[in-house]
C-alpha cells in the first residue's frame, strides 16, 4: 500500500522555458568573462551540477571566478539576478496541478537535484510549495547527495515518516527511476520510460495511473 508520493521537479512537474545557454551567456558576460572562455565557464558549471555536495547558485560563480581569476565583489547580486531571470521562467506543466489536487491527501515530497537556492526559487515560483510536506535538493547543507544515489531517496523517506516500499516515485529521468527502485521505491515513469513500472506521457495519463492503482 502506498502512504507518500514523491515527484521530480523538472519536467515532471515543471519546466524552463527560456534559454539556459543564453542566461548562463549574460550571467558570465556580467562577471567580465569575454565569449572566448564561456565554454570553459560552462564546463565548470555543468561540473558542479553534476557532483554531490552542498552547492548554490554564488558558490558556483565564485568557483568559476576563482578558476579563471576574475573579481568577485559583485557575486552576490549577480546570482540573485540569475536566479530571479530563471525563476521568471519557470513554468508547471499542463495537468500538473490537477495531479497535485488529486493527491494532496497523501503526504507528497520533491526530490530534485540542483543548486539549493535555484531550485527553491524555481519551486516557490510556480506556487505549488503549499503541497508538499518536504522539499529535498540535493544541494542543500542537509543532503548534499545527488538522484540517483540512494541516500537522497531514505533521506526523503525519513521525513516523510515512511518506509521506502510505502512510496511512490513519479519522475522523467533514469536518475529518477532506476534510483527510487534501488532504493525500494515504487516508481511511474513520466514522458519518458524506463525500466520496469508504469508510464504515463503526461499529466493525464499519470491521474489514471494513480487513480486505478494507488488511490
């Protein structure tokens, strides 16, 4: 019997519907780093992104400052400028909400991986905060552990107060599923499927989903 659910944020639940490579573009240009070294700000970015450990949006532009010996002065403004242009882009997905509404008698969870402050900005911005009993990304101080490893997945199941095999997984990526099972999750695949479990391709295929299975 499933007693929680867990949702991905990005392209579960949501999606940014500007240009990544075009804000990064402006950000770094802001910190004084000329197009010929962009690549090279990127790469660090992506690296960080990709790696466990507590990390938001500053940290990440003061390691690419200090790699390329750049000022720092002005790292703080300019990472809540990138965060509020990416935030402003933020956008739920058709059907999200009314997949929310379904479940919101269950206690509900979002695992996603991600800069802490990022996150919870893009998560604050669309307006669903309200649903969830906890929020984990896996960059804030208290989990540090990035989908798919299995801890951000118990680290979810303790504050949700139940066991791995009482919850529920939704999410698009492999990171999502092949994560949540190892970790004894059940698991619905969104949009894309992997592996074994169910699949939905969108919002309303998912309700069907729970509402025959697991509601």
């Amino acid at each position: 019997m499933i007693k929680a659910i867990c949702f991905d944020f990005d392209a579960t639940l949501a999606e940014y519907q500007g240009d990544f490579s075009q804000l990064g573009g402006e950000i770094f240009a802001s910190l004084g780093i000329s197009q010929e070294y962009f690549e090279i700000a990127f790469q660090e970015f992506s690296k960080l992104l990709a790696n466990d450990g507590s990390w938001n949006v500053v940290d990440m532009l003061e390691h690419i400052a200090q790699k390329l010996n750049l000022p720092q002065g002005e790292l703080l403004s300019t990472a809540q400028l990138m965060n509020q242009k990416y935030c402003s882009e933020m956008k739920l997905l058709d059907g999200a909400l009314a997949t929310l509404e379904l479940v919101k008698q269950m206690p509900l969870a979002i695992i996603t991986n991600g800069p802490s402050d990022m996150q919870r900005c893009a998560i604050k911005a669309v307006g669903i905060e309200e649903y969830f009993k906890t929020i984990v990304v896996s960059a804030d101080k208290d989990v540090a552990i990035r989908k798919p490893k299995k801890g951000i997945f118990q680290i979810t199941a303790n504050r949700l107060g139940f066991e791995p095999t009482e919850i529920l997984m939704i999410g698009n990526s492999i990171d999502d599923i092949a994560g949540g099972q190892n970790a004894g999750f059940k698991t619905i695949s969104f949009n894309e499927k992997h592996g074994i479990g169910y699949f939905a391709k969108n919002h309303t295929e998912l309700r069907g989903i729970l509402q025959e299975k697991y509601l």
